[in-house]
C-alpha cells in the first residue's frame, strides 16, 4: 500500500507550511494540504473566543471547548473520506493533547497508510519566528513547541530549528512509499 496522508505535528510556527509548500513541490503525485487552521479559520464565530469552541489565551495558551472537539471530529472524518476516496492528504497538525491528540486522529485514519512526522523547533527559534509572523498570539510557539510532541510516536522526525523547510521535505519524501 503507498501513502495516503502525512501528518505533520509540531508547536505553532515551527514550519509545518513552508515543508508542505515542499512537499507538494516534490512529490511526484498531487497532494492536498488541510491543517488545524483550516478548521479554526472556518469555525461559525459563535465558536471562537467562547467556552465552547477555541480561546487563545494572552500567555499563547489555546483552550478547547466541546463544541470545537465535536467540529474537529466531523472535520476528521471528512478528511479520512477523502483519503479513502483517493485523494493523498497532507495534515498540518498541532496535538495539542500529545498522545491523546495522536490517538484520537489515529482512530479516524484506521485503514489507510500514514506516515506520521514530527516538526521539532527550537522553542527561541519559534517564538522569533512568531513574533515576525505578526499573525499569533506571542508564547504560543514557545508554549507548543515540545508540550506537542509529548508520547507521540513518529515514522520520522524533523528539526527545522537550523534546517530548511526543503531539506526537511526531502527527508520526510524519502520515507513516502
């Protein structure tokens, strides 16, 4: 069986978009990206910034309610129907529950083929990049960057701190059956 979805997880600004820029570069077959800003960004604002969807704290802390776990889990399932129906997926992804996070996206790609990859940043390299984004709540790269890769298990492993996105897409291509 060849790969249907790479899973990339790593802390917010650690360079999970520029390696799928890559990625979708490199490949030899076509690719489609979907990641966790995806959902948020198409969250209904009744979902953001409230008890029930997703807060971002002023430290950079993201809290998440039950109706964004219960959105993320449609979101899920409708990515894993499309990695079934053909498409190859690449998730840019941020396990904010580390392995309980694994496991639950786990449960919904049962049957297909995935290589799950760990984005590793430098938590000061991250938080500068955060900070040149202008886009994030500043601490959270800091905060995410290894609290995300805590009990996860990879098929490979990337650091982004000192590498660039491209050497790192060549790594993970490497591994694409």
């Amino acid at each position: 069986m060849s790969t249907q979805v790479i899973v990339l997880n790593g802390g917010s600004s650690s360079g999970k978009s520029g390696i799928t820029r890559c990625l979708k570069a490199i490949l030899p077959d076509p690719w489609i990206n979907l990641g966790v800003d995806d959902l948020i960004d198409r969250l209904p604002p009744s979902l953001i910034e409230s008890g029930s969807g997703v807060e971002f704290g002023q430290q950079g802390e993201v809290v998440l309610g039950e109706g964004f776990r219960e959105m993320e889990e449609a979101w899920t399932k409708g990515v894993a129907a499309m990695a079934r129906a053909g498409a190859r997926i690449i998730i840019d992804d941020v396990f904010l529950g580390g392995a309980a996070s694994q496991s639950r996206l786990r449960t919904h790609l049962e049957g297909l083929d995935v290589l799950w990859v760990g984005v590793h940043c430098d938590p000061e390299v991250a938080a500068g990049r955060e900070m040149a984004r202008g886009d994030r709540v500043i601490g959270m790269a800091a905060s995410q960057a290894e609290a995300v890769h805590k009990g996860v298990t990879y098929d490979v492993e990337v650091d982004t701190s000192h590498t660039e996105a491209l050497a790192c897409a060549r790594t993970i291509a490497a591994r694409v059956t």
